[in-house]
C-alpha cells in the first residue's frame, strides 16, 4: 500500500510512458511539445482517476516531490529511456509518508 501522492505520481509516470512506448513503436517522432501534452493529458487523466483536482495531480509531480514542470518533464523522459535514479530518488527524498517505503516505491516504479 502507497500513499496517495506516491500512487498518482506513479500512475502519472506509467502513464506517461505508455504513450510514449506507443509513439515510439509507431516510429513516430516524439517532440518536445508532444511530451508536453502527453504529460498534461495523463495528468488530468490521473485526476479524473482519482476524483482529484488536476492541480492536486500537478502539486504531486511537482511542488509536492520539490521540483518545477520542466524538471520533472526532463526526469520522466529520462526515466523512460533509462536514466531512472534521479526520478526515483526524487520521489523517495520527498515522500511524506512513512507507509512509502524506498524498496516499495523503487518496485513499484521498477514495474514500468
């Protein structure tokens, strides 16, 4: 068990990454912008999951786990082709709950 914001940051990530695997098994390109909006549209999928705000989904990738958008952009497309430490160790250094723990959330996460 997870809390909340562990849950939907994980949900944003996974997300996030199957669009992309998508595009990619498409050979399609995969843009800047198009990241941008695949980001934006896994978060208010996330939300309307949740039956959360979209800023509360947002808070939870962002000012929740001490980062900005751009960071966190750069850290999923990171994390997605493989550079996966400072996305996992982000969430780990900033969880607010005792009930996530670091082998948990890195299981969780290694699952994507």
């Amino acid at each position: 068990m997870s809390s909340k914001l562990v849950e939907q940051i994980i949900e944003v990530v996974k997300g996030v990454s199957d669009q992309v695997f998508s595009i990619i098994d498409k050979e399609e390109d995969l843009s800047i912008e198009k990241l941008d909006g695949i980001i934006t549209e896994t978060i208010k999928s996330v939300a309307v999951n949740n039956r959360v705000e979209e800023s509360t989904v947002r808070a939870a990738v962002t000012r929740r786990i001490d980062t900005d958008m751009q960071t966190f952009r750069t850290e999923i497309k990171d994390f997605i082709f493989g550079k996966r430490e400072p996305l996992i160790n982000r969430i780990i250094d900033n969880r607010a709950e005792t009930i996530d723990s670091p082998q948990q959330i890195r299981n969780e996460l290694g699952k994507i």
